[in-house]
C-alpha cells in the first residue's frame, strides 16, 4: 500500500492514516481553508495496466471520472510499459499490481504479442497467452479481493497488411472473453466497438496505423471504459 499523507484531495489535505483495509484506506484530513474543519477521508485503491503506456488514455478515463465524480477520493495508477507483451507483463505483476493492494484491475494486454510475430517473426501462441494472463488472474483472486476490467486488443485494417493479423490476434481476443466469463470479471469489448466505429469514420480517424490511437480513439477508449464501470 503507498501512503498518500500530505497529499491533497478536493479541499482536504491528508494528514494521518487512520487505517487501510482491502479496498480502501482512511485518512484524517484537514480542510485546506478552515483551520477548524477536520474529516475522514476514505480513498479507495485502483489500478490500471495498460500494456503500451498511453499515458492519454488513462489520462483521458482518469480525467473524465473524477469530473464526473469529484467527491469521491479514486488514485489511478498507470503501470503500463510500452511493447511488452503478456509474459513482460507477468514477469512484473507482483510489483507492479500486487503490491499496490489495488481494489480494481484494469489490464490491456495483446496486440504486441501478435505485433512481435509479423515484425520480429517473435509469435506468442493464444495458449502461451492464456496461461500467462490466467495465472495473473488467478493472483489477484488469491491475493487481492480486486474486481477485475478485462480490455480486448484490437487492431483496424490500415495499413492494408493489418488485416492479415486478424489470424493471430482473433484467438486472443477469444482467451479475453474466455476468462471474463471465468473470473466474473467486467468486459470492455475494445475490438468490437472499434469495428463498429470504423464504419462511421474511416479506420485511420480512429487509429491512423490501425494500433495506436488517435485522439478521437482514446476518448472512444474511455468512455467504453467508463461505461463499464457503470459510470456512465
């Protein structure tokens, strides 16, 4: 757990620790202009892993929920590094989520694993990716009591070579879908909302090399992320 004393929510700054328990943490806050006005402040854990480090993107979801919410204290916490794949990501779990005690998990993971195949001639089999994605699951069952937002990778056809990847990156998606069923978890159907979105606007408004995302396409990103959570 990361001790946020000294840090300042809405008009508290957060003086003491008061306690910390699996989804939250309480601490005595002291109100910024009246010296008199003291509260409990509880913030709640959370976590997002993002395998390529848009920090906009989970700027963007970050951003729009606390606008939405501002009364209520949620730390974001961003632990994604660009390029890795599933195993650089299950390598790091331990540091990266499991010690921070977060009360909700929010991965993306995929699209560099079928990326290293066509680029490198690198290829991660949707077995290899589900056993890694599996046993990371499984920790936070074991270890946390974290609910769980699973994010589809996805890929647009532009270039026109992208379309190929569709062999490879299909079955991943599948092992996503698979284990949101398994671990009761919260889908966030990445690859189908931007199939849908590109037949609105072409592929490249979205994505202009069918990966990364265009403004436009991390404000897609996060408002199906916030629909998930059921903040809109």
């Amino acid at each position: 757990m990361i001790d946020l004393t000294g840090q300042q929510f809405g008009n508290y700054r957060l003086i003491k620790l008061l306690g910390s328990g699996g989804f939250a943490s309480v601490y005595l806050g002291q109100h910024t202009r009246i010296a008199s006005q003291q509260a409990a402040i509880k913030v709640l854990h959370l976590i997002e892993v993002d395998e390529q480090k848009f920090q906009q993107e989970a700027e963007t979801s970050a951003s729009l929920f606390q606008a939405l919410y501002p009364e209520k204290a949620v730390r974001f916490i961003n632990r994604g590094i660009s390029g890795d794949r599933v195993i650089d990501l299950h390598n790091r779990w331990q540091k990266d989520c499991l010690d921070l005690q977060p009360t909700w998990v929010s991965i993306l993971i995929g699209i560099n694993d079928t990326w290293r195949r066509y680029d490198c001639n690198d290829p991660t089999s949707a077995q290899e990716f589900e056993e890694s994605y599996r046993a990371m699951l499984e920790s936070v069952k074991t270890n946390l009591q974290a609910k769980l937002l699973l994010c589809e990778p996805f890929v647009l056809p532009v270039p026109e070579d992208r379309k190929t990847w569709r062999e490879d990156l299909d079955p991943k998606i599948d092992v996503v879908r698979k284990l949101t069923r398994e671990y009761h978890a919260y889908l966030v159907p990445l690859d189908g909302i931007f199939t849908q979105a590109a037949a609105l606007r072409e592929p490249a408004f979205w994505a202009s090399d069918g990966i990364h995302p265009s403004n436009a396409g991390d404000a897609l990103i996060a408002q199906a992320w916030l629909r998930a959570v059921k903040a809109l």
